[in-house]
C-alpha cells in the first residue's frame, strides 16, 4: 500500500520549508515502511507456537522498528540534498517535487519491494531452520538446492546439490537467502553422503553470509548500508531508530 498522494506532498513541502529534517523526520514514514515490512515478517516466520519463536519474533520487530528507521532517516538526507539547486539558490517547490517524486520512487517503491522479498525470505528461512534443528534426528543431512535456471548466481550454482550434515558449519554462512531476491532452498535428507567442499567458494555476500536460523534480526544493522550511511551523524541517527 503506497503513501497517498496527499502525504507524499506534506512530507516535501515541509522538507522544501525545513520543517522536516534529519533531526526533525516524519514519522509517518517510518510507521509506513515498518507497516509494509512485519506484515511479511509475520507471513514468512509462519504461527509462534513456541517460546523460541514468541521472542525471535520480539526481535524481529525491533530489528524492523529500527530498520525503518535509519531508512527513514536516509531517505530525507537525500530528499534534502535536492532543496537547493547546484548554484545554492533554493528550488520552486514544483521543480523540487520532480526530483523527490523520483528519490520516493526509488525509496518506496523498487527498493522497499525487494525490502518485502527479502523480509519474507529471511523470516520464511529462519522458521524452516528451527524446524530443520528440532527434527535433525530424523532428517540429519541437508541438500542445497537453487532454482536451476539461468538467473541462478554463479557461486550459487556450485553450492546446488552439495549435502552436509544439519551441523556442519557449512550451513553457517550458506543457508539460504544468500542474496538480495536469492531463490535457492534445502531440502532436508534422512541419509545421504557428505559432499566434499574441496574447492567450492565461500559466500562473499558480506549481507546474507550467515544463517538466518542462527541470528535474531531480518536486516544486520552492523552491515545495512541505512545504517552504516548515517550512523556517523550521531544523536540524530539515534533518535532516528527510536521513532515509535
């Protein structure tokens, strides 16, 4: 669900006035990217039934509370950056709405799509991986599987079909996604032989280099280029991940 037409306008004129800043940011637009986010956290990490599940999800909603944000706060930066124009005079508010109608198109629109995917993805795989972890007795080995198609990434295209035990750290940084949009999967084995890894490259993926079964957030916020963007700016950034 886009923000209406309406909204978009009160959250550029006030950024073309200085009503909203970075120290000042619209929390309609955090509420609106939070809001678009756990709904796919909640669909991917399927039904709590468990006290492991209830708190992973307490923390998962943190985690989006705060990713929200420092996007936030990102995307009035570079809304802001468009109020003057290059010779420093300020803009016509019309001409100025060109330029954010843009940065919004890109914001909320292409970027918070693959937002959703990957929201469901890493939720929808680190519920898999409880259930891969409770029943390893009966299911011991995994099998890495990709879409087998020409969209498949090329390291991912060597990890297809190799089987490791449930334990083996090789799951540690390639349990799927291991990417943005990433398609690959396991499938869980009651016997199999193991793979040899001789020669099979690691995950060079800084963001998705780990199991989403093993950490308690969708988004790292010690990688996410909104974080590491902004939090040079110090308290305003921090008042940024505490909008609720």
């Amino acid at each position: 669900m886009a923000l209406s037409k309406k909204k978009l306008d009160e959250i550029f004129k006030g950024i073309h006035s200085g009503k909203i800043s970075i120290d000042n940011l619209p929390k309609e637009l955090s509420q609106f990217t939070y809001d678009e986010l756990i709904k796919f956290v909640q669909q991917g990490f399927g039904d709590l039934n468990n006290e492991l599940k209830v708190a992973r999800m307490a923390s998962y909603d943190n985690n989006i509370v705060a990713f929200s944000g420092a996007k936030t706060f990102q995307q009035v930066k570079d809304l802001n950056n468009f109020v003057l124009s290059p010779d420093g005079t300020k803009r016509p508010f019309k001409e100025y709405r060109e330029f954010a109608q843009q940065i919004n198109e890109t914001y909320n629109v292409r970027w918070l799509k693959t937002e959703q995917d990957t929201a469901f993805g890493v939720s929808q795989s680190a519920d898999q991986w409880l259930n891969i972890e409770a029943e390893k007795d009966l299911f011991p080995m995994l099998q890495y599987q990709t879409a087998a198609d020409e969209r498949v990434r090329h390291d991912h295209a060597q990890w297809d079909n190799i089987i490791r035990p449930v334990d083996d750290s090789f799951w540690d940084t390639r349990m799927p996604i291991n990417g943005w949009n990433c398609r690959c999967t396991v499938i869980r084995l009651s016997e199999g032989e193991s793979t040899s890894l001789r020669g099979v490259p690691k995950n060079e993926d800084a963001m998705f280099n780990e199991n989403p079964g093993k950490v308690d957030y969708i988004f790292n916020e010690k990688k996410h280029p909104y974080f590491n963007h902004t939090r040079a700016e110090g308290p305003a950034f921090e008042r940024a991940l505490e909008w609720q």
